[in-house]
C-alpha cells in the first residue's frame, strides 16, 4: 500500500511551465529525460514542495507546447526516480527527492555538493560556550522558560556590538528571534498587508521574495549594477511611483553579489526613504564577515543615518551557526514594542539555551570572529583560483566580504546550468532565484562555505557541466589560467 502523502497545493500547467524556465538542454534530442532533469532540480531547490499535486498531462503539454506522450515519458522516469508518486483518480504530486531519486544524479562513488547553500560550519569555540551555557543554565530553571524579548543578557550584548560599531543601542532595542528570517517575516507582517508594495533589490535574497510573495505583497524591483551598486537615483525614483509601505535592503555584502555601500551612499539612501517616510528593513546577516577588516572599521550602520524609519535585522547563522537557529531585530523601543505584541500570534520567543551560548560566543573579545573571517577569506580565495583555472571564461568581482562569488556565465544559460550541474553531482542556485520575475540567467551564485577540496570538485564538475550545455565550449590551456 503506498503511503499517504499530505498534499501541500496544486502547482498549474502554467505556473510549472515558468518554473521549468528553458528546460531544454542545448542540441539534446532526449527532451523527456531533459523535462524529468529539470522538474528534480526544482524538488532539489524546494520550488516544488513535497505533496505538491502536478497538473493534468493534458494541460502540461499544452503549456510546455509539447506532446502528451513525452509528458508521460518524462513522469515514468520522474516515478521510477521516486520523484513523484501517482494513484488513480488523485493524479500526480511530489514525493521525497531522497534515496533512489537524488542517487540517479550522481556518478557512481560520487556524492553530492551542495552548492546551493551558504551556510559555514560551526565557529570555532562553540562547544566551549555550550559548556559555559550549560552552567549558566542553572539561573533560568526555575522560570517558566517564556522570553518573548530574548533574555537580557543576550540582548545587551548583541546591543553592545551595534554601539561598538556607531549605533548607540540599548538592550530595550533588541527582540530576540529564531534567525534573520524570522525576523524579517515578523517586520513584514506588521508593517505590509496584501496589495502593499515593497521595494527590493535585483537581485536579493529568494527567500524574503518567498515572503513578501506568502504576505501578498508585491516586490517591486530596483536593479542592482554588478560593479557600481545601487542607484540612489533609482530608488528615489522607484519610491515616487509605487509608494512602497517598506523596503528591503541588505547594504553590507548584499546577498548575491557580495557589494558594499559605502557611508556617502549609505547617506543619500537614507535620506530618499526619509523623505518619502518609507521605513526599511535593513538585513544585516552578513556584516560580520567582513573579509578586509573587523566591522567596527568599516562604513556605519545604514540605521545610524535611517534614524527610527530603519529596522535592522540581525543573525547567528552565518557568523556563528546556523544551528543555532538565532537572529535579532533592533529597532526604537516603540518599534519592539508593537513588535511584541504581535509575536504573541506567531510564537512566545527562542530557546533559552542557545541563548545563553551565543551569548558566551558574543563575550569572547572577538577572537572566534576574526578567525572566523580568516578561514573564509581562505576558501574566497580557493574558490576564486579554482574558477580561474576550470571555468576561465566566467567573471566575477572578488567581494570584500559575506559567503558568495555573484559569477557572470560566458552566455545566459544559468538555468540550463543548474540543471546539467545535477548530472554530475553538484547542486547550485540558478540566477533566476534571485529575480523578482526570473532572469538573471547569465548568472550564478557560488558560495565559499565547503571545504577548500570540496570547491575544487565543485568547480571542476561545473566546468564539465558548462562545456555540455554552452553554445560555444571553451577548452583550458595553461595560457588561459590566471594565477592570483
């Protein structure tokens, strides 16, 4: 008897037929195995959900513009991947894209890299803080465990650091949360409803698209120039014509690209939102990584000039943990206080435990961090030789900081990518996640979070995968390796 799955929604011919994006693999004349690659990439990447119910063939063929016969080849495959489950009378729906289904992707002893993911491993000092957590906890059993600020001590040293680096805050101006993201739906939420606009950047963060999308909001889009940054003259702009309720920037190795506004932009942006009273979220997840520097040298806070418009979002996982599952918004205390009141709906605060750790790993005078900074600076820099070396044709600035090389492909083909790169064993994020309405396809985000050996095998696969779906293959030769 197969087991029930709970279905989670209907994905339309025509939505899936955007998803698929071009699907089709260049000179492939295996366009079932090409449609089942890229569906698998999709569960891969968490677009289609598990128990998400597909659409009739009928109507995927004709959305696809393709027959219904190669729409039945390309499911037999997906079903006996283990990709989809199908019963008479209940149609078709995604089941788990683990065992068989993800082992048909790779070469045999190979296994998976996950390049989609920018997540570091555990800092450096972190069971020695559990051990002090572990004898600090003894304070806190007798009460009721409900904090729905964040325990002081926490919060004043998360306060601590915003002073440390020009934004004088008290431990009233900080809510504790269960990470940046949490943080950011909570801001959302409060501040925007359906039908509100809220300006973005292009290309931004795919998962506060993902949220501004389940708020019914509405993005709206100011592009990003991958070497000069933002248009403050486009914002302005931007904010004159949709009158968005909110915004949304991420000024400190913005995420993809890796840019960093400087303290004269930082300025004149604040300045546009102030005139047009939008408030802003300001998502700090990266700052810490700060690969030139510790960030007290580096450029204010956007909230020291944003004043009580600017919310800032702050978070453990990329610089501590991400298995800590901790995050914080500073913002007035009037702010937090609303703040507050409405989290009592949503949930009744974090985890006191990995509290009292991040706040030992917060009271070490800075040493895990800068260690932190070095070993990343390190792996920036094998991932920027191994590119040089096995994809030679791709482009890219060396960031200054954050997780991530935002690479320019030698023809847009980012999708086509994404999905070849499955096949042999490496799992990355088309640029089109990083688009308010798709695109971006000349582009890809890798980031710098595995193991010095695992970027080389990453990269040396995606080159293998780039030569199989480009128009024009490009052949390395010592002569055309840049040594850095």
């Amino acid at each position: 008897m197969e087991p029930l799955i709970p279905l989670t929604g209907r994905v339309s011919g025509l939505k899936l037929a955007t998803l698929l994006g071009s699907w089709r693999q260049s000179g492939s004349r295996h366009g079932a195995a090409d449609l089942a690659a890229a569906v698998e990439l999709l569960v891969l990447d968490g677009r289609l959900p598990l128990g998400t119910k597909l659409p009739a063939e009928r109507e995927l063929a004709d959305a696809l513009e393709v027959s219904r016969t190669l729409i039945g080849a390309a499911l037999d495959k997906l079903r006996a991947d283990g990709l989809v489950a199908s019963r008479r009378g209940a149609g078709s729906w995604i089941a788990s894209p683990g065992g068989r289904g993800r082992e048909t992707l790779l070469t045999s002893g190979e296994d998976l890299i996950d390049l989609a993911q920018a997540c570091p491993p555990a800092i450096a000092g972190l069971v020695a803080g559990v051990d002090a957590a572990r004898k600090a906890l003894g304070d806190h059993l007798g009460e009721n465990g409900y904090h729905v600020r964040g325990l002081r001590v926490l919060r004043e040293r998360i306060a601590r650091r915003y002073t440390e680096r020009g934004l004088p805050t008290n431990a009233d101006q900080v809510m504790v949360t269960n990470g940046a993201h949490h943080a950011f739906v909570q801001v959302l939420r409060m501040l925007a409803g359906p039908g509100d606009r809220v300006l973005v950047e292009q290309p931004t963060y795919p998962n506060a698209l993902e949220a501004i999308a389940a708020a019914h909001a509405i993005p709206v889009p100011v592009p990003l120039d991958p070497a000069t940054g933002w248009d403050v003259v486009g914002v302005e702009a931007a904010l004159r014509q949709s009158a968005p309720r909110l915004a949304y920037f991420v000024v400190d190795f913005q995420n993809p690209t890796g840019l960093r506004l400087d303290a004269g932009g930082r300025q004149r942006l604040a300045a546009a939102l102030s005139r047009a009273r939008t408030p802003s979220i300001i998502d700090e997840t990266m700052v810490e990584l700060d690969l030139e520097g510790d960030p007290v040298d580096g450029p204010p806070p956007l909230g020291v000039f944003a004043g009580d418009l600017g919310i800032t979002i702050g978070s453990a996982s990329k610089s501590h943990w991400a298995g800590l599952r901790l995050g914080w918004i500073r913002a007035s205390e009037d702010v937090i206080g609303r703040l507050i009141a409405a989290r009592f709906a949503v949930d009744l605060g974090s985890p006191v435990f990995e509290q009292l750790v991040l706040a030992e790993l917060l009271d070490d005078g800075g040493a895990a961090l800068a260690h932190r900074r070095e070993e990343t600076r390190a792996l920036r820099d094998a991932l920027t030789g191994a590119l040089n070396w096995y994809c030679p044709d791709w482009t890219f600035t060396v960031p200054p900081g954050g997780l991530a090389l935002w690479c320019r492909l030698p023809e847009p083909m980012s999708t086509r990518l994404a999905v070849a790169a499955a096949g042999h064993g490496v799992q990355v994020a088309p640029g089109s996640r990083f688009g308010v309405h798709g695109g971006l396809e000349r582009w890809l985000r890798l980031p710098y979070a595995l193991p010095a050996d695992r970027l080389f095998e990453s990269v040396r696969r995606l080159g293998v995968a780039a030569a199989s779906v480009s128009a024009t293959p490009v052949t390395v030769t010592p002569a055309s390796v840049q040594v850095t």
